[in-house]
C-alpha cells in the first residue's frame, strides 16, 4: 500500500509540474465506476468499485483532432488497487476514441481475480502493465464528458490478466 502511495503521489506531482510549464493544454479529470474480473460486468467472480484519472495533454495534432498525453489513473476495488502512468492517445470531437498504455503498482487480494494467475498465487502485489480502448463524447461548449472503457491489467512476474469494464465521467480544463 505503501508504494502505490508514492506512485500515485509521484504521479500527481509530474502531472503539476507538466501543468505549471504549459498553460494552454487541457487537463482532463475522470472518476467512475469500474467492474473487474477475468470476464465481462456481472459475472459471479467480479469485483466493483471505482477510479479516478488524470489526463495532461502533451500535445494536439490536425487542429486539435487528435491528442497524445500523460494518464495518471488509480482504481479501487473490492480486493484490488492499483496506481498507474503512461500514455494516453486520443482522437476526437465531439465523440472520441481513446488508447491508454500505462505501467504501474497492483495490489490483488481477492482469490476471485487471481484465478487465472499462475497455480497457487493467493496474493499479488508487483509491477503491471495496464492498456485500455475507450470511446466517448465531449459535450460541445461544455467542460463535461463521458467515457466507456474497457482495459486489461496484465501483472509482471505472474502469467494471467484481469478485464475491466469502466463508465467514466469527467470534467476538461
């Protein structure tokens, strides 16, 4: 728990510092609800609970159709944390797709989620690597913004995956 204090804490800190040296970017804060498992929402062995992210747009491409940026997320759920970084690929207005690539800290207690883990995993915590597809809509002349989302956590040092389906909600400054 520790360590993914200090990254989400390093995390935020990298996302003030991009922020302070550009003024004209968006910054874009999401927080929803997630449903984790090793299969689609509502299945018997998932878990609920939510997530928050922050996007920093790095840079706009084609008159601000397309965006590449740096995504700090954090999800919480009934057995399973986590902290994450990386990049974030976006192609928009006023609907948009997006791409997450992120790397980051896991904590997985729950047996349920750790049935597809290697033979006797009763507990994860280590490096994982975190990817998304996402699609939306970004209201015009308004800060706000919807997303669904769905990512696959694979963990370092373990064989196995968990899917998570998020519904989003977020405000972009």
């Amino acid at each position: 728990m520790r360590k993914l204090k200090t990254l989400i804490i390093a995390l935020l800190c990298i996302v003030t510092t991009l922020f302070g040296q550009q003024e004209k970017r968006e910054i874009t804060i999401l927080g929803g609800f997630a449903t984790t498992g090793s299969e689609f929402i509502f299945w018997e062995d998932n878990t609920y609970g939510g997530n928050v992210q922050v996007i920093y747009e790095l840079t706009k491409f084609a008159a601000g159709f397309s965006a590449v940026g740096f995504k700090a997320s954090g999800m919480f759920a009934d057995g399973m944390t986590g902290g994450y970084g990386g990049l974030n690929i976006r192609i928009d207005e006023p609907f948009f797709f997006d791409l997450d690539a992120l790397l980051g800290y896991s904590s997985i207690s729950n047996p349920d989620l750790l049935l597809s883990y290697d033979k006797g995993v009763t507990e994860f915590n280590n490096m994982a690597f975190v990817t998304s597809l996402g699609a939306g809509y970004r209201f015009p002349d308004s800060p706000l913004l919807v997303r669904l989302a769905y990512a696959i956590h694979v963990p370092f040092n373990s064989r196995g995956f968990n899917g998570a389906l998020n519904f989003q909600l977020g405000l972009r400054f």
